[in-house]
C-alpha cells in the first residue's frame, strides 16, 4: 500500500530518496574500516585472523538487529525504526572516532551492526513502498544498487583520508556523523509509507487500521507458497555476499600484497572497483528481466572468480585488477537480479518479514566465510587461503546458476500453459 497519490507525488518521491540516502550512507559507513583495517594493524598489532573477527562482529550484530527487529517496522512504522537506526548509527561513529585499541573498536563495530540491522528491514520495505510511480522498478533498483554505490564510496573515501588526510582515524568518522545528522533530519520530515501507518495511524493502529498495537520485533517470515523459489534465489545471495565479505575483510591486504604497494589507498581502490563495477552493472541490466539477470550475474561472477584465481597463479597485479572488475560486475548483477525476484515473493503488509530475511541470509554468507578466510590465513598464508575461497564460492556460484536457470525455465512454462 501507498501513501495517497498527493502525498506520494508532494513527500513520497522526496521520501524515496532519502531513505535511498539513509541506505547508501550506513553501507558507506560499513566499508569504511576496511580501509582502515591495514593502519590499524600497524598501531595495535593485529592479526589478519583478529581484523576478520572485527568485520565478523559486525555481521553478527547485523544479524541480531535482523532477527529481533526485522519486522519491528511492520508495525511500528518505517520513519520511527529508520531514525533509531541512525542515531545508532551516529553513536557507532563516536565510537570509533574514540577508539585507541581493539576494544573500543569493537564496541563500535557491534553498535554499527545493531544499527544497521535495525534499519534494514524498514530501509528495503520503504524503498519499495515509496518507489515513483512512473518507475515502480526503482525500489528494488536502488535496494541493490545502493549497497554496492555506499561500499563503493566508502572504501574510495575512507583511502583518501587514509593517505592524505590528518587524522584519518577520527576525521572520516566525524563527518559521518555530520552527515547522519542529515539523514535524522530528512527522516523525520518524510511521509509514513507502512501500509495502515501512512494516513494518520497512532501507534495503536495496526496494519488492518484499527487492531490493537503489538510488536513482534522477533519476526521473519518467508510465505510458504514461496519457499521453494526462496531457497533457489538465496543461493546466489550467498554466493554474492560471500565475495563481497572477503573484499571488504581482506580484498585490501590482498591487492597491497600483490601491487607491492604500501598506498593506503590502493586498498580502498579495489574495494570501490569492485563496487563501481557493480553498480555499473546494476544500471546497465535495471529493465532486464530478474532472473536472466542473476543467471547473467552469476556467470560475471565464475568469470571473476576464474581471473582472481589466475591472477593468484601469476602473482599478476593487472590481471587481479581486471578480474576484481569483472567480478564486481556480476556481483552487482547476480545481487540485482536476485533481490528483485525474492521481493516479489511477499504481501506488502509483510514485506519487512521477507527483505530481513533476505538479509540474515545474506549477512551469515559475509561473515561466517570471512572469519574462516581469516582464521586459516594465519595457517597458510593469505595467497593459498584466496585460492581455497575463491574456489569454494565457485562451487556455490554453479550450484546457484543450475537451479537459477531450472527456476527460469519452470517459470516459462507456468506461464506458456497459464
């Protein structure tokens, strides 16, 4: 449900973007210490096992704000739940703004991973519900590509200051803050989109308008008719964030090792190519069908997976370079086509319940895989471990095209004898 037509066309529009903002801000704030990782492994000593541990954290937390809050906006409303997020958010960054050791660090990563949670489900239903309504594809264009454009801007951003900047430690979380700031701002003055919610709802309207108020913030809901196409499409969720938790972990380690570089913004760089890459790819496939675009996107991804393993066997910088672009591009495809087929699987009034859901999914493949990542580096070297990855992701990436293109093809028929 929508907000009224002269609402939508006067605040909704305006409200569109600026939970486009709130999205591509908090995923901008997540990248950042992936750039910072290598300065702080230098001033406190940490391993690249501990510095996994660290990202992993915040997946963790991610996915508890998922799973207790996930469909808290369902009810309670998506302005109320997106500006707790950001001052969450804000406090997170004042954490790390303080932080002088691995504890505080920590506490800062966990915060932002609460927050981020907290905001997803409503951030992914919001986009949806206020989409214009001359391009209803929009909302799920922007769910996608707004992950990668903050990622992106996020690690390019966080290696300038890194390299070039006073400070870097504290400066780049200062002006997020400053910028989160903006973002409660714009939040409170945006129109209510949760359907039941949008046209004067109190907080004991429910979603049928007059039920008595409950939050069941513990929620997350796959609808049983849809299970079946859910459990195919979130191969390539996993398959997606797996590569993308190892770029934001140890992509930057990675790339300074095999550049022979000691720039602190090389490491940013190849997060924000892999990035660009993806959301290039994301605007170029935005009218293509979903699922030819996953199958599109995983094929990107084998390709990638292909070169950075050849690029580990050559020890050849340009060669990782291409590849990271490559399979940036199907990353930001396979995401794409993906996450707008499972979010035609819910009833508006449940589509918090289904985009938390996507994204426990999605958050458990960018952890748990990255801390293994992480762990074994110590044991055998970042190179032989890249390898083991990269060709463990390959496994899933085939699987997912397989049952991809066996979903595809049952659709067409459904439809050829509908």
């Amino acid at each position: 449900m929508r907000p009224a037509a002269g609402a939508a066309d006067a605040t909704g529009n305006s409200g569109f973007w600026v939970v486009g903002a709130v999205l591509v801000l908090l995923m901008l704030s997540s990248s950042v210490p992936s750039a910072l990782y290598v300065l702080y492994q230098q001033e406190w000593g940490l391993s690249s096992g501990m510095i996994t541990v660290v990202f992993a954290l915040y997946a963790v937390t991610v996915l508890a704000g998922l799973l207790l809050f996930g469909s808290l906006s369902d009810t309670l409303g998506r302005r109320p739940v997106l500006a707790a997020g950001l001052v969450l958010a804000i406090v997170s960054m004042g954490l790390f703004a303080s932080a002088q050791g691995l504890g505080l660090l920590l506490a800062a990563r966990a915060v932002q991973g609460l927050a981020v949670g907290l905001a997803t489900g409503a951030m992914g239903a919001a986009l949806l519900e206020l989409s214009p309504g001359s391009r209803p594809a929009l909302g799920a264009q922007v769910n996608s590509a707004g992950p990668t454009v903050g990622i992106g801007l996020g690690g390019l951003g966080a290696g300038l200051l890194v390299q070039y900047a006073p400070a870097p430690t504290v400066l780049t979380y200062l002006l997020l803050v400053a910028a989160f700031a903006g973002c409660l701002v714009g939040v409170a003055r945006m129109a209510e989109s949760a359907p039941g919610r949008a046209a004067g709802g109190g907080p004991g309207a429910g979603a049928a308008g007059g039920s008595r108020f409950k939050i069941t913030p513990h929620r997350i809901h796959i609808p049983a008719a849809a299970r079946g196409r859910f459990a195919v499409l979130i191969l390539t969720i996993v398959a997606v964030w797996s590569v993308g938790g190892f770029y934001l972990s140890l992509g930057p380690h990675l790339a300074l090792s095999l550049i022979q570089s000691t720039n602190y913004l090389v490491g940013g760089a190849t997060v924000a190519l892999l990035a660009g890459a993806a959301t290039a790819a994301q605007l170029l496939l935005g009218r293509t069908e979903a699922l030819r675009t996953a199958v599109l996107g995983l094929l990107g991804l084998l390709g990638g997976l292909a070169l950075v393993l050849l690029a580990l066997g050559l020890g050849s910088a340009p060669v990782f370079l291409v590849a990271t672009a490559v399979l940036g591009a199907g990353w930001g495809a396979a995401f794409l086509g993906s996450f707008r087929a499972l979010s035609a699987l819910a009833e508006p009034a449940h589509r918090g319940e289904l985009t938390a859901a996507v994204y426990v999914f999605a958050y458990l493949a960018m952890s748990v895989p990255a801390v293994l990542a992480g762990l074994l580096t110590n044991i055998h070297g970042l190179h032989r471990t890249s390898v083991g990855f990269m060709a463990s992701v390959a496994a899933v990436c085939v699987l997912a095209l397989l049952a991809t293109l066996r979903l595809a093809a049952r659709n067409r028929t459904e439809r050829s004898t509908g």
